[in-house]
C-alpha cells in the first residue's frame, strides 16, 4: 500500500495539522506518523477521533505521503498545497506594480 | 449612506452575542462539529483549506471610510494582513482564528457591519451596480431597492431553508454592471410609458455547472410592488425548488424544467393572492430609507487644472482613459481603483491598501467607497480637479494601475490556493496572464477584454461570462484549463462556447496570447475582442489554437 499521514485543521484556530509520532499535532507534514500498513492506517485514524472528541481537531482524514526523498511530502496537489499555503502572491506594494515604472520603453 | 436604526443595531447585536454563545460551547464540547458547522456558516464562517474564512457582507458594495478602516484593523489584528474582495461586492478573510471570530464580528458591529447570510441557502447580499447614484445613464439608485430587500430579506423566516443559495442584483442604468442577467433575480429599472418607475423582472440566470442567462418574466413591475412579487417568486421556488439534488436546486433549474412561461404563471397566480396583503413598504417608509442615498450638494465645476494635466503626463491620461467614469455632475468623476496590478492575486488588497483607500475616500470622495463584482474599488464622488494627486496617491500604494476592463483587470476566484472546493489553481494563471501583459500601451491597444477565471465547475470566478473565460480541470491530477469565448455579463449577457480540449498548465497562458493575437489580426476599427469574435465566430481562434499542434 502506499504510505499515509492524517492531516486535520486544528478546531480553535483553524490551522493546517499533521498527526505526530507521539499522538500530538504539528504544521509541518515532515512531522508526520507515517502509516505504512491498512493497520497502522486505521489506528492513526482512531487516534485522530480522540483528538476531534477533545476538540482538538476537526475533520482529520488519510492522505497519500510521499518519504522517498527521505522527508515526508503529501502526493495531491491539494494536500501539498494546504502543507506549505498558497502558491500565489500577495499584493506586496513593489514597485514594479505602480503602471509608471513598468511601462516597456 | 444607510445608517442603522435601533432595529438594526439590535439585530446585530443579539447575533454576535449568541454567536459568541455558540463559539464557546463549540470550543467546550457542548456542541459537536455536526451540529456547530450549521451555526457557524449562517455566520459567514468557512472551514477552508488553511484556517477558517470569514466572509464579511458588504451591503450592495457600498463602503464608508470608517467601515474600510475597520476592515483594515480586522485584516491586520486578526488576519495575515490582507482581504480578498469578491465577485459578490464582499470580502472575504481567509486567516481567521474560531476562537476570535465573535471579536471580529462584535468589530464589524461597531461599524455597523456582519456577516449574516454570506453562507447558506439563503438570501445572500443583493449587489448592485457599483456606480449607483452617480452613474449618467441612471433612472434611479438602485441602493434603495437593495436596502429595501436587505431589510425585507435578512432573517426572513420563510426564506432561511431555501433549496439553495439565492442571489439578487439590481441596476438602475442602461448599462448592466452588475451582472444582473446572470442572478436568481436581476432587476433592472425601467421607466414606462408613463413615466413611472419599476423593474424589469428577470429571473433563473446563473453560472456555475448549469450556465444559464435569466428570462424576463415581467416586463415592466411597478416598484412599490416590488416586495410582494419578490416574495411570490421565492415562494413559488421555495416549494416547487428541488430539495433531492443539490445540482438541480437552483431556481434556475426550476425555470428551465418547468418553462418560463410556467412559471411566470404560477409566480404571477402567487402574486395575486399576495399583492394587497404581501410586504410592500408604505411610501413613508420608503421615502425615508431613500433619504440616506439622497445626492450629496455638489460644488461648481473646476476642470481646468485635470484637462491641462491629461495632455501633460501621458501615465496620467492612459490611467484617467480606462480608470475614469463619466458622472451624472458635471465637474466629477467616478474612479475606479484597480485591485489588479501586475502580477498579483486579483482582488486582494492589503491592510495599508485599505487605509489608503479610506484615507483618499475622505480627502476625494465624500467618505465613501465602492466594491465591484470585478474585484475592484470605486470612488464615486471625486471632483475633477483632484483627480491629479488621487491619482499620484494612488501610485505611492500601488493603486494606480491603468488597466479596467483590459486583459489584465482578472477576475479570478481564490481556486486551490484557498478553497476547500477546488480542483485547480485560479490565482497563478492570472498572475502568469497579468505579467504576459504587463505591457499596459500592449494592454491599451488590445482595449476591453474581459478575462475570468474560476478554479472548479462552481464558476465563482464567473467565467462563463467572460469575453475570455478560464475553467480549471483536473486531469489525473494534472491541472488542465478549458477556454470559452464570446460569454458576456452586460446587457447583452451570453454564455461562452467551449473553444475545444482543455489545455495544459504550461500552455493555457500561450493560448491566452495566440486568441489576442487572431483577435488583432481580424479586428476591424472600434471592435472590441467580444465584438471581433462574434463577427468572425470560433473557427479562426481554433484553428490558430489547436492546427499547429
Ligand atoms: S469556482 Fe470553485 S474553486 Fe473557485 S471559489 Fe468557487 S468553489 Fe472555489
């Protein structure tokens, strides 16, 4: 099978989390407990609905991980993107947006 | 302005305090996320991809400066610094915290703000044309019918379990600019032959995975009958909507499967019973909502000084050609500020931004600001003579980019970088098309270009009603963009055409440039993209597309 990691967002704030070795939660998908049997899989998940029943956690659910780098990395797209936040920029006031300076000569 | 009145105030107050209630029995246990998820969405809270998003209602886009303001300390106090203004005129926070929202909300009441209804099968905030009031080609403002439906609307306990969403525009011009034909409900004033004034009453448009435009239903409705046939149409849909398929369960579904003519009838046999005993307002009450969008006094025109500085400075006079309106009083100006500079997430401003926006709002425009369903701000009251160091205010905030209704003024839905319910990416392939075309005299000489983008079948983005539109699909889990040409939002509204196969990634933003270019190529003086594609129709655009390859 391939390998999993639980993800959930934290109930108070919100915020993107992976299921640790030690049953706590981190932001960092590196910090995962890698599930690498149905088993193990399925033992994350029960561990994660303690965490939703202690208001800890909302929603938690298996995502495909990918170790062969050595560091955990989700496969989806999607999941890549909640573990390290948005691809696009922010309005970031350079510059190179206000129109007179970026006219092409 | 509206101003609450102790109504109002009351409303506000009571929802946040038992918000506050629900939040803390949410956090202690008390309530399960089954049973909270329900109570926090009727508070306009999302559980999105990152953290919770807040989405906050902005009353027909109708801003004041203190309002803005707030909006700035929440996107700083309480967010990452920045807010997402929508294609519903709302905003949207996308970093907030469960434990701080009703502290948001108790800040959002003291200006007279919340975020009832932004979620749920509801009525949701009735948008309008964001050149109300000041627009040349206008009957009447048509902020006081929103305000009239907003206070008809909120809570209405018949209409808080519909079979979906439901989303009313209003415009009081000629020239649609808010999409009306694209809503449950657009309204469009008319006067008759009379002289009177009322609506044309379209209803069943919308976009998302069924696109439809909506089909007039009456020609012409007498306004103080408004409320009563409004309610007959929600009351026809709200029993007749389907309940079993959330994909069937917008009215314009039940539009469609039943036939205009239908349902005309049935709304029309529901309005007889209701028209005398329904809600219409007396015209006291009318009168006095109206009287909080009466024309503020207007000075004597100076024109001088801005007609010397268009022929003075060329960025000046490329930004006032694309970013000005004509306005009803001669001596002002309806300026549009771009929330589109190159290279950035459509829509997006930041707290500084916000500041800035209030701050110029009170210096140049009467205190008051506009969101539009293009993603873009409006300050509606500018006097000509200041138009010159708004605009070189603007600059120093990065506000000031020349581009309304070109290719680079995008709208763009958040997609996979933000929402829960995407399967692609929105935001970069505008930020890639935005920098393609960073050029802006390559912008001015390609002219009007309406380019929209949505991340899933939901069109938030309003895609299909873009001159251009961009639909994310995924494939295998690979992002692919599918391209529709020749939709429009005006009067004229029409659904794009799909072009043919979806195309990669890496291609959609070439793509983009090979349909300019055809367009270029083709276009005869005065036509626009829209105008040039539906005189020549899809054949030259898809040969150039997909030949070659
Ligand atoms: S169109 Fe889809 S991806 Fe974009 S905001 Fe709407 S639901 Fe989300």
């Amino acid at each position: 099978m391939t390998q999993q990691a639980v993800t959930a967002n934290l109930l108070g704030d919100g915020r993107v989390a992976f299921l640790t070795w030690d049953g706590d939660w981190s932001d960092n998908v590196a910090d995962s407990h890698i599930a690498t049997s149905d088993e193990e899989s399925e033992w994350l998940l029960e561990t994660a609905q303690r965490a939703v029943a202690a208001q800890v956690a909302v929603d938690p659910y298996l995502i495909e991980i990918d170790a062969s780098s050595g560091s955990a990395w989700p496969v989806q797209r999607r999941e890549q993107i909640r573990a390290a936040g948005p691809t696009g920029t922010i309005n970031t006031l350079s510059d190179a947006s206000v129109d007179g300076l970026k006219r092409v000569a | 302005m509206y101003r609450y009145d102790a109504y109002d105030s009351q409303l506000v107050g009571e929802r946040v305090a038992q918000f506050r209630d629900q939040v803390q029995r949410r956090l202690d246990g008390a309530l399960s996320e089954d049973e909270f998820r329900p109570l926090r969405l009727l508070n306009g809270l999302y559980l999105q991809l990152h953290a919770y998003m807040l989405r906050v209602a902005i009353p027909y886009g109708t801003l004041s400066s203190e309002q803005m303001r707030m909006l700035a300390h929440i996107a700083r106090r309480y967010d990452k610094g920045y807010g997402h203004f929508t294609t519903r005129q709302n905003i949207q926070f996308n970093w907030t915290k469960l434990e701080e929202a009703p502290d948001i909300l108790t800040d959002l009441a003291k200006v007279e703000m919340h975020a009832i209804q932004t979620s749920g099968n509801t009525i949701r905030n009735t948008t309008a044309d964001p050149f109300a009031g000041v627009a040349a080609d206008e009957i009447e403002d048509p902020r006081i019918t929103c305000e009239i439906i907003r206070q008809w609307s909120t809570l209405h306990p018949e209409f808080s379990f519909l079979p979906r969403k439901f989303k009313i525009a209003v415009t009081g011009a000629y020239e649609d600019r808010a999409a009306v034909r694209v809503h449950d409900i657009g309204l469009a004033m008319q006067r008759n032959e009379a002289g009177e004034v009322g609506f044309e009453v379209m209803v069943g448009g919308g976009q998302g995975r069924t696109p439809m435009i909506a089909k007039t239903i009456r020609d012409f409705l007498p306004k103080d009958q408004l409320l009563s046939y409004l309610e007959a149409i929600l009351r026809v849909y709200n029993l007749a909507g389907r309940r079993d398929n959330k994909y069937k369960a917008r009215i314009k579904i039940l539009v469609h499967e039943l036939g205009t003519e239908v349902f005309r009838d049935q709304v029309e046999a529901e309005w007889e019973q209701l028209r005398d005993a329904g809600p219409n307002l007396d015209s006291a009450e009318v009168e006095r909502i109206a009287a909080f969008f009466d024309p503020p006094s207007y000075e004597p025109a100076e024109t001088s000084g801005y007609n010397a500085k268009l022929f003075e400075d060329h960025a000046f006079s490329d930004w006032a050609r694309t970013n000005v309106a004509r306005h009803k009083q001669s001596g002002y100006a309806i300026v549009s500020v771009s929330l589109k500079p190159e290279g950035e997430a459509p829509g997006d401003a930041t707290a500084e931004q916000m500041d800035a926006m209030a701050e110029f709002a009170e210096r140049y425009s009467l205190g008051e600001i506009r969101v539009t369903h293009e993603q873009n701000l409006v300050l509606p009251y500018v006097r000509q003579s200041d138009l010159y160091a708004l605009w070189q205010g603007l600059r120093t905030q990065g506000l000031s980019t020349a581009n309304i209704g070109l290719i680079s003024d995008i709208i763009a839905c958040p997609g996979l970088d933000y929402c829960g319910l995407a399967t692609t990416r929105s935001i970069p392939v505008a930020q890639r098309i935005s920098r393609l075309f960073a050029n802006l005299d390559r912008q001015h000489d390609i002219g009007e270009l309406r380019l929209k983008i949505s991340g899933c079948i939901n069109a938030c983005g309003h895609h299909h009603v873009g001159h251009i539109g961009i639909l994310g699909v995924d494939r295998k889990g690979e992002e692919y963009y599918q391209i529709t040409l020749g939709g429009r939002a005006d009067e004229n509204a029409a659904i794009g055409k799909i072009i043919g196969p979806a195309f990669s990634s890496d291609n959609v933003v070439d793509a983009i440039e090979t349909l300019v270019n055809i367009y270029l190529e083709q276009r005869y003086d005065g036509e626009r993209f829209v105008d040039t594609y539906e005189r020549i129709g899809q054949s030259p655009f898809k040969e150039a597309l997909y030949d070659a390859r």
